[in-house]
C-alpha cells in the first residue's frame, strides 16, 4: 500500500483569522515572527510587514507544518 502525503493548501479569508496571536517562522532565516492582525482581503500583518495567505504558505511554516490547511484524500 502506498502511503500519500498530506497536501496543503493556502488558508481562506475567513480561516485567517485564527492566525492572529500566532508565531511563524521564516523558512529562509529562520526568525520567528507574530501574525498580529488581519489587513485586508486573505492578507495579514506578519512582524512589520503584510503578507498574503498564499505567501504564508509558500514562505511561513506554523508548528513545522504548511502555513494551511490539510485537506483529506
């Protein structure tokens, strides 16, 4: 039996919310920023900076995991 990996996708406008309080990561630097407030649109304040749901995901792990949402096969 082959095993899949879980796949992720982006979070929504709505899950974002849930983000605010939280700490990611950097995936290149390594240093550690607080998701402070949602700014817009799929769009919140990661340290001094904006940063979209999709740029989350590609650049920002939470926990070591994709910033996003498992989705079941």
């Amino acid at each position: 039996e082959v095993i899949k990996e879980p796949t992720y996708r982006p979070y929504n406008n709505d899950e974002l919310n849930g983000l605010v309080g939280k700490v990611v990561t950097n995936k290149y630097t390594g240093n550690n920023k607080l998701v402070t407030e949602r700014l817009g649109p799929c769009a919140v304040r990661v340290g001094d900076s904006g940063c979209t749901a999709k740029d989350l995901f590609n650049y920002f792990p939470l926990d070591g995991e994709p910033c996003g949402v498992k989705e079941e096969s």
